[in-house]
C-alpha cells in the first residue's frame, strides 16, 4: 500500500518524460541524460555534493542527532505536493515548498536543509521539482533495502510562487482529514498508510510538535520542574 502511495506521489505531478520504462527512452537524450545520471548513478555533472549530500544510501546518512536525510527527502516531497488539487489537475511536486517553510504547516529544518542538499544537482536540465522526486525516489530505495523501487517521471517545472495551504494539522479531526487527503487524490485507507508508513521512515521531532511528543532536554520544561520544587 506505501509503495503504491510513493507511487502516485511521485507520478502525479504534470510529468513529460518518463526514465522508468525502457521501450520509450532512445539514448542519447539530453533532455534526460542529467536526471538519469542523478537518480541511477547517483552522480553531478560538473559539481561537488555540498553538504551532507550522502548518495547512494540517505537512509543511513544524518545531519544530526535523531535526523534522518532519507526521512526528510521523503517529508519535503509529500509537504511539497500536499498542496495539490487533483480534480482541478493543479498543484504538485512543484519545489513551491521553497516559498512556503515559513508557515506553521512545515515546521522543522527538513525542507531547507533538503533544498541545500538538492541545489548540488540543479541545472537547467534538472528542475528542483525534478530533484524533489528524485530525492523521494532514492530515500524510498535507500530505506527499504531495494525493495521499494518507484517509477520515475520527468519533466516539472519549478513554481514560481507558494502554492495554497494544505498540509494536514494533527489537531484536525479526521473528517478534516479526509477531505484534505481526498483533496490530494488519496482515499481514506490511503491517507491511514501515508501517515503510518510515512512516520516509520523518520520519527517526529518534539521541538515542531510539542504536542504530540515530549521536547527531548526542554529547557522551559526543566525550568518549570524546578519552579514546582
């Protein structure tokens, strides 16, 4: 069910070009020769990896602490595309992420430090929204062993604006939920394996959601703690 889900995830963003089905690519194709190289062999074109930028196994790459990059590549891309509007055929993958971590729906680190670790590969042949994908797409194989491998199309292009709100809240009640899954193009079994499978990747941090998990070492907590001694 997650790897379906990755699936359309992925797929489902106005692709042009498609590198997972043999019979339609003719090589040379410089339309595609870039991402090809970026997500089969996990190599640039006349750049250094920046960063932290840990090709070909993110899921045992860390920035920090309790961060996992596979985790985070896979969270930038569905916050991404959560925007999405599947009856109107708008929105996406569409690296309009990059104008919208300012919000209260995309808290933490993860979309920043992703687009930093991405720009390693941007050019005029690989869009962000491109990258995005490609990010999803490894993360997934790197976490699940290869046993996960999602099919990738090609052929974004980058927002050049935020997109509308539309990231879940944890506080919503689940008929919120659904119509924002539903919004999304995902039934409710779907959205129930999305949060579920998708959170077992990565884990959630306590500084973005204090709500939900305990903040690891406070310090306004241990301050409190003392007060009531």
């Amino acid at each position: 069910m997650f790897s379906r889900i990755l699936t359309v995830l992925v797929l489902t963003t106005s692709p042009s070009l498609v590198l997972s089905t043999p019979h339609n690519y003719r090589w040379p194709d410089e339309r595609i020769d870039h991402l090809e190289s970026i997500l089969y062999q996990h190599v640039f074109f006349d750049v250094e990896p920046i960063g932290p930028f840990l090709f070909p196994d993110p899921c045992e790459g860390t920035i920090s602490k309790g961060r996992s990059i596979g985790a985070e590549w896979i969270r930038t891309a569905y916050h991404d595309m959560a925007t999405a509007n599947v009856a109107s055929q708008v929105g996406g993958i569409d690296a309009s992420i990059g104008f919208e971590t300012g919000r209260s729906e995309n808290p933490g680190k993860a979309f920043n430090a992703t687009l930093v670790q991405l720009t390693s590969g941007y050019s005029v042949r690989s869009s962000m929204a491109d990258l995005i994908a490609i990010g999803a797409t490894i993360a997934a194989a790197s976490c699940s062993n290869g046993a996960l491998m999602i099919p990738y199309r090609a052929g974004r292009i980058d927002a050049t604006g935020p997109g509308p709100t539309g990231v879940p809240d944890p506080a919503e009640d689940i008929v919120t939920h659904k119509k924002t899954f539903d919004r999304q193009g995902f039934n409710v079994s779907e959205m129930i394996a999305l949060v579920a499978c998708g959170h077992s990747v990565g884990g959630v941090h306590g500084v973005d959601f204090p709500q939900i998990v305990d903040v690891v070492n406070d310090p306004v907590r241990r301050l409190l703690d003392r007060s009531s001694l």
